[in-house]
C-alpha cells in the first residue's frame, strides 16, 4: 500500500475547503482489515451546487490533473454513477472520485461516515458495511477475488464493530445474498 501520506494530498484539499466525503474501496477495506497494495484512492463525495469552481480550485492544474468544473458539475447532476478522477502529478497517485447523486446508498454511508485519525490526521471514511456491500457489488460484477479477500479480511480484524443485522437488511435488498454465502463459507 502507498505511504499514507499519499492519501493526505486529496483528504488534507477536501477537508480545507469543507467537503463532505468518505474514503471507500480498497483503502477502506485496508483500514477495517488487512493491508494489501493499492494504486489509488476511492472518495465519495457530495460537491454542493454551485461549488465547482472552489472545489476544483483546491487541486491546481501545477499540481493535480482536475477536470474543469464544467465537467465536476455534469458528473454532480448525475442521478448514479457520476464520477471523475483527479491524479496529483509528482507521484501519479490518483483518486477515483465518485459523486453522491440519488445514489441511496451513498447518501446513507455519508451520514453514517466515520472520522478516524489517520497518521494523526482526521479522515472520514465509509462506514464498514457500506465497504462490504461495495465490495460484494463489485465480486458479483467483476468476479475479482480480491474483493472476497478484502470482505473475508474486514470481517476478521473488524467483525466486532460491523453492524450485522444492517448489512443482512441490505444485502436482501440489494440481492448480494449468493455473493454473501460464498465469503461466509
């Protein structure tokens, strides 16, 4: 896994100009279990209307590959799926950037986000059933064993504090059950 520090180049930016976000992915996987490599970073996170322009003013072109906020202010109107990257030019780390939308389950990981400290530095990153419900979305439409691998390893190091009764509900409603079944083995 990259130093952390790495991280700190986009959630240090997010955090100065107030965005509400969450780290999610394989970073969050590492966070709830075991560390693995990983190339970059997975945020989530809502950018208020009208806010383009300052959020994109937080990553400068000398710095950071961002795309204008023309492009930021489509992918924010996107009901699901909006996304763009944002890649920091000295080391090529990049961040995977996914926006909120009508995304149900979005919205309900970021009012459940959790800040934790970070190399001394607060974070806010997804809550662990969000993480495994991802994780398995991901498993059913990609087949990678990597995320079984991240699920099994969270569900280890981190059972304790995951809420199964929730995670249950969702994977129900969300139709992961045979995904669920094949780490639960």
């Amino acid at each position: 896994m990259p130093e952390i520090n790495l991280f700190k180049i986009f959630t240090n930016r997010l955090e100065a100009v107030g965005v509400v976000y969450m780290i999610t992915g394989a970073v969050a996987s590492v966070i709830y279990g075991e560390p693995r490599l990983t190339h970059d970073i997975d945020i989530v996170l809502e950018v208020a209307k009208g806010k383009e322009e300052s959020f994109a003013d937080a990553f400068p072109e000398d710095e950071f590959y961002c795309p204008p906020p023309q492009v930021i202010k489509v992918e924010a109107g996107r009901s699901h799926r909006g996304h763009f990257n944002i890649i920091h030019h000295e080391t090529g780390f990049k961040a995977d950037i996914y926006l909120k939308g009508k995304d149900e389950l979005h919205q309900w990981a970021l009012s459940e986000r959790r800040k934790l400290k970070i190399d001394g530095d607060p974070v806010w990153v997804a809550p662990p059933e969000y993480v495994i419900l991802r994780k398995l979305e991901y498993y059913r439409e990609g087949g990678s064993d990597k995320h079984q691998r991240d699920v099994a390893s969270m569900l280890a190091l981190s059972g304790d504090i995951i809420r199964f009764e929730l995670l249950n509900k969702f994977i129900e409603k969300m139709g992961l059950q045979k995904e669920w079944k094949k780490i639960k083995v």
